[in-house]
C-alpha cells in the first residue's frame, strides 16, 4: 500500500513493532541456529578480475580526537579535495576491511573487521562510485573485505545517475567520490531473523563512524545522504532487489565541475558465488524496504524539503550537571587508524569507575553537529551511570546544546540495565549504558517511512562514534542489544513515547578482547 493512503510511517511503524524484543517473546521463539547454511561472510564475483589496493598511505597526524569531532562536519565548497587511490583504500580498510584474524579452536579462521557488526556477520558492503581518480580510472566499484581489493562492476564515469538518483543533491554533484552502502540481507538474517533491516542501518552506522572520522583526518568533507531513488542506486551497485538494499550514500570530497544527471543504467548481473546451499527470505524486511523506498528523482526532491528541525531545548531544570570535559590538551593524541586498529568490543567491563571527564568527552565527542541531505539529528541519549566518579549513580538525559546532563532518577540500576540489556552481565557491569532513543512519530511526520531509516542510522553513527571515543580514551565499549519497550517504561515519563534505536555500554574492559 502507498504511504499516501496511510498514516505516514505506518509501514515503518508496523516493521518496528513486529521486531520488538521483550522477555516472553524471546521465550517463545523457536529459532535456532542452522550451522549447515551459515552465510558466507563475504560477496565473491568469480568472474570479476579484482584491481588490489595499495596499502602505503602516508602516516596519518590528525589526532583521532580531533578526527571523530570533525567527522561529518568537514564542509565542502570552495577548496578543490579530490582523494587518491591510496587515500580511498585506507579509508575503506579502516571502515570495512580485515583488521584482525582470530584462529577458533578447530582451526577456522575467523576474520573480524575494523567496525562493530551485530554477531560479527557482516553483511554491509561498500561499493565506490566515481571519476577519474589519481591511480584510478572512472567506475563503479565493490570493496572486497575479503582480499582488499575493488571489483569493477561497471567502466566510466557513472556519478551522473547518482546525481539523477538524488535529485541534483550538491554534495553528491561535486563529489569525485561517493561511497555507497548496502546490505546483503542473509548474511544476518541467518541469525537474526526480520530484525535485520535495524541491523542494517546498526552496521552501517558503525562503519560510518570510521569513515567520516578517517575521510575527516584525511582533510576530505563529507554528506551523508538519506534521499536517493533506491532502484537506480541497486540497479547501478547490482545489487538483487530481492536480497539486497542501497541503504546510504556519502559524497566524498568536493571539486568545482557536475557531472550531467544520466538515466539509470542497464543491469548487468554479475555472478556471485552463493552464500550458503540455501536461504530463507524474511518478507517483512521486504516490506519496509519497500515501503521506506523512493521512486523518482520527484519523490527525493520532495522528500528533502521536510527537512529536520532541531528539537526544541527542553527547559532547564534545577537537577542538571554541566559537563567537564577533559583538557583539550590532555587528551591522547593518537591518530584515527591507530585506535581503530587496536579497536575490539568489551566482551567483560571491569567494575572500576571511569573519570566524568572521561564521560563527558566521550558525549561531546560523539554528538557533533554531523552534515547530512536531512539536516538535525534524530538522537536523544538517555543514560544509566552505574559508576562515574563524581557522578551520583542514576539515570540522566543529556542535553547537547547545553552540555549538560540532566537527572532523572538517582539510584544504583545496575540490576535493571541488566535485564535491559536482554540480561547480559555486560551492561550490568558497565560504568556507564548510553541509549539513543528516538520520538519517531515526529520523525514519521516529517519523513514518513524513509524516517526510520534516517531514525536508525542516526543513532547508530552516534554509537559508531561512542565506540571511537571510548578506545581513544584507553576505555572500552560494546554495542548491545535490549528489550525495547522496557527500556522506554524505564526512564518514562522523561521517555514515554519514544523508542529505542542504539544502546553502547561503555567502562573499563576487564581484559582484551577475545581476539585481541
Ligand atoms: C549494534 C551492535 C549490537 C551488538 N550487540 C551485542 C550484544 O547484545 N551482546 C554482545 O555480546 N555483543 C554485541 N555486539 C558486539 C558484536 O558481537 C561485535 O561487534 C562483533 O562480534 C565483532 O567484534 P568486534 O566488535 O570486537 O570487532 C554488538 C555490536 C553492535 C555493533
């Protein structure tokens, strides 16, 4: 059914509280890990020749600090920025590629990577679109994780059916380069089911966190970009409409000349090796893919009016904290490859305290005023502090334009961010559990079914960055998974309405990572 012959967002609303997590669902859920059709981490085109990518880029100076505020917010405009072939392929390793091998106990190797992905499944691929470049010819191409290569997909300059496709977004126009990000469903799905297409936009969002973070060391502005008509961007990638979704775009880079909008291209339908020797299709990720599609260049360009206004301030209030941040000074001055290179996620939080300091870099750190086609964000981050010196334990609701953490409940909840957590020891034990919440009816408003997608990837950046943070400050940090409408029955009324997109848990890790 059309959105117009609905309530806006009822499509996305339908899909969200179908995928709900709560206790009783979970104890009735027959599914079971089927080992005998465990997806294949990685798309294969055996009939593609790969191009290898250098890996001799110059080191990087940028602070990671410096890089993780900046990330997303590097303007384009006026200076020419145009990357080379060994800037793009540091920054797609960095984002989704290998960087790290763990050997299991019968001897499989297992590969994990340079961002956080839900059950290590990783399904969201990146796929370059662009001009000539230093060091690369005009295409469209797919980053394989697998052997750190690109794989041409299609010869020329192509950038004029992304500029079709966006409704002549500028960004996108000027860009030598977009990145575009997709899902290839199964490879999570095995496992988790419909409640994938939130995966989705989760994985993508902590690949973004480092690409935005490394293009900003490597002094190259960004946009992210939501609005797009999903089937020229498929047809483009080849990706299988059944299997697969475009879910983001970001224009990369600025130079003075477009390329003229083009129509979408003819399919080409590349080979792929097939992932497992069956798979089971989840028709309710179909549904609000589709439903939260655009159809015409027309649909984006006015989709893209209904802009996002800031939330309005909340009023101040008697129980605030204004945040302390550490010393600009004092903080590490580690670069941005470094500290994703060591990254991992907590697998057992220490149950030592972390430093307000500490916290209340990591919040401004990962809320920066990030550019997109959209504008504002969707994100409000509601606290349990279990232990921060010189924060009372309880929970909290931060206030970004104020700097200032505002009190809701004092307390110690380490039980209940437990149960939370889908009762998991890890946000029990953490010093701190941050979720990003979400009044999504007022997203619907505005943006309808495409709002949800905007909703999640929000958050997810956000928590993209939570996790950056939180190893630049020698901490550690995990993202976790929750029982929705508890969460939002727990810090109501401050939350009653509002749902929850993210939840990151942060503290001093007890030991490395399994694999670390
Ligand atoms: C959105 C998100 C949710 C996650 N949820 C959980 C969780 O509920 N429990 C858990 O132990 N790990 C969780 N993880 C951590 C993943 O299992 C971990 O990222 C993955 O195994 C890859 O390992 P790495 O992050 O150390 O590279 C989550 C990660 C993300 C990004």
């Amino acid at each position: 059914m059309g959105e117009a012959a609905e309530r806006p967002g009822a499509a996305a609303r339908r899909y969200h509280n179908g995928t709900k997590h709560s206790a009783a669902k979970l104890q009735t859920d027959q599914h079971y890990l089927d080992w005998e059709i465990k997806p294949h981490p990685f798309k294969i085109y055996p009939t593609i020749e790969p191009i290898a990518l250098p890996r001799d880029g110059a080191p990087l100076t940028v602070p990671g600090f410096t890089a993780i505020s900046a990330s997303g917010a590097v303007a384009g405009g006026s200076t020419v920025a145009v990357p080379s072939l060994a800037v793009l392929a540091r920054i797609l390793q960095l984002s989704a590629g290998i960087t790290r091998t763990k050997v299991l106990p019968d001897g499989e190797e297992y590969y994990f990577r340079a961002a956080a992905c839900t059950g290590a499944l990783y399904h969201i691929d990146l796929y370059v679109i662009c001009a000539d470049l230093p060091g690369l010819a005009a295409g469209v191409y797919h980053f394989g994780p697998h052997n750190a290569a690109l794989h041409p997909l299609r010869r020329g300059d192509y950038r004029g059916v992304l500029v079709e496709a966006t409704a002549s977004e500028p960004a996108i126009a000027h860009a030598p380069v977009t990145i575009a990000c997709a899902s290839t469903y199964w490879r999570n799905a095995w496992k988790y089911q419909a409640r994938t297409y939130r995966h989705c936009f989760w994985d993508t969002g902590t690949i973004l966190a480092n690409l935005l973070a490394v293009s900003a060391a490597e002094r190259l502005p960004t946009r992210l970009g939501y609005g797009f008509v999903d089937d020229t961007v498929g047809t483009l990638l080849d990706l299988d409409p059944q299997r697969e979704a475009p879910l983001a775009l970001v224009a990369l880079g600025w130079q003075p000349s477009t390329p003229r909008p083009q129509p979408p291209p003819a399919p080409v339908h590349f080979e792929t090796a097939p992932l497992s020797s069956r798979e089971v299709d989840y028709p309710a990720i179909q549904a609000v893919q589709a439903a939260s599609s655009l159809a015409t260049p027309a649909d984006v360009a006015a989709w893209r009016t209904h802009t996002l206004a800031p939330s309005p301030a909340p009023a101040a209030s008697s129980a605030e904290v204004a945040l302390h941040a550490v010393d600009a000074a004092a903080l590490p001055t580690e670069s941005i490859d470094r500290l994703i290179l060591r990254r991992g996620s907590t697998r057992q939080f220490a149950p030592r305290p972390i430093a307000f300091e500490q916290l209340s870099t990591l919040l401004q750190v990962a809320t920066p005023a990030g550019a997109s086609d959209v504008g504002g964000s969707t994100s409000e981050l509601y606290l349990i502090v279990n232990a921060v010196e010189g924060l009372a334990p309880g929970t909290y609701v931060y206030q970004p334009d104020g700097k200032v953490l505002q009190r809701l409940r004092a307390g110690t909840f380490r039980r209940e961010a437990g149960f939370l957590g889908l009762g998991q020891e890890l946000p029990a034990d953490a010093a701190v559990d941050i979720y990003l919440l979400c009044d999504l009816d007022l997203v619907y408003g505005r943006l309808g079914n495409r709002g949800y997608r905007v909703a999640q990837l929000d958050a997810a950046l956000i928590g993209g960055r939570i996790y950056l943070a939180a190893y630049g400050l020698r901490l550690g940090a995990t993202g976790l998974t929750f029982f929705d409408d508890d969460v939002t029955e727990f810090f109501s009324p401050h939350a009653a309405g509002k749902s929850v997109m993210f939840l990151a848990a942060v503290g001093h890790g007890q030991r490395a990572p399994i694999h670390g």
